[in-house]
C-alpha cells in the first residue's frame, strides 16, 4: 500500500501543479493583450485631433490597466478591453518589473487626464505609449 502511494504521489503532486501553472501562463497572456490594447489607445490619444479625443483614449488606457474593479475605472468610458482579463495589472501580479512598468504607465495617463492642453495630453500621451511598449 506504501509502496503505492509513493508512486502515485508524483502524478497526484502534476495532477494539482498543472492547472495552477496553465492559469498563471494565462493570466500572463491576459496581461500582454491589455497592455498591447492600452498601448495602441495611448497612441489615439497621441494622434488625437482634440483635447476630448485625447482624454477619452486615455481613459480607455486607464480601464484596460486597473480593470473593472480597478481604482480610477471609469464607466462612463469605453473599455476597449471588456473580456479580455481582469486589467493588466491585476493580472500580471507577481511579476515585479511588469507591474513597476504599467504602475508608472497608469500614473502618466492619470497625468494626461488631468492635462488642460492638447499638447501637454500628447506628451503624456507619448511617455505612456512608449512605457508600455518597453520590455
């Protein structure tokens, strides 16, 4: 009976591990989406031909970053990336620099929201485009 408990530990053990490591690569991919779909949004707002254009993008970068149940999600603005994950930082948990990146790409967007004029919403526009697409 030990001996075969032994021997069934080891698939008993893979049986448990595999589901945690395909819903973690999953949550990465998840992750990955959201920040290639903030990316391109922030780059609307930099081509954007109005003040309300260029903040209506950088809401929508904010909502694929923190998610629906995310601070600083905004309802009234589309959410471009409704589907695809939790937000890019909820889902990239556990990956420090990941998370460094897309906390300061966050941070600039908010900047930009708060920008009173098209240029100063397309530079903060530009440093959140080009954070997110660092590696």
């Amino acid at each position: 009976m030990t001996k075969c408990s032994m021997h069934a530990l080891p698939a008993l053990l893979l049986a448990l591990v595999l589901p945690m490591a395909a819903q973690a690569a999953d949550a990465g991919g998840a992750a990955s989406k959201q920040v290639a779909t903030a990316a391109a949004h922030a780059g609307m707002a930099l081509g954007a031909a109005d003040l309300a254009t260029a903040h209506a993008h950088l809401h929508h970068v904010v909502n694929c970053l923190v998610g629906a149940s995310g601070k600083g999600f905004d309802a009234k603005a589309e959410d471009p990336c409704k589907g695809m994950g939790n937000g890019a930082i909820p889902d990239a948990k556990g990956d420090v620099a990941t998370l460094d990146r897309l906390n300061a790409a966050l941070a600039q967007a908010e900047q930009g929201l708060k920008a009173a004029s098209l240029d100063a919403a397309h530079a903060d526009a530009k440093q959140v485009m080009e954070t997110l697409q660092a590696k």
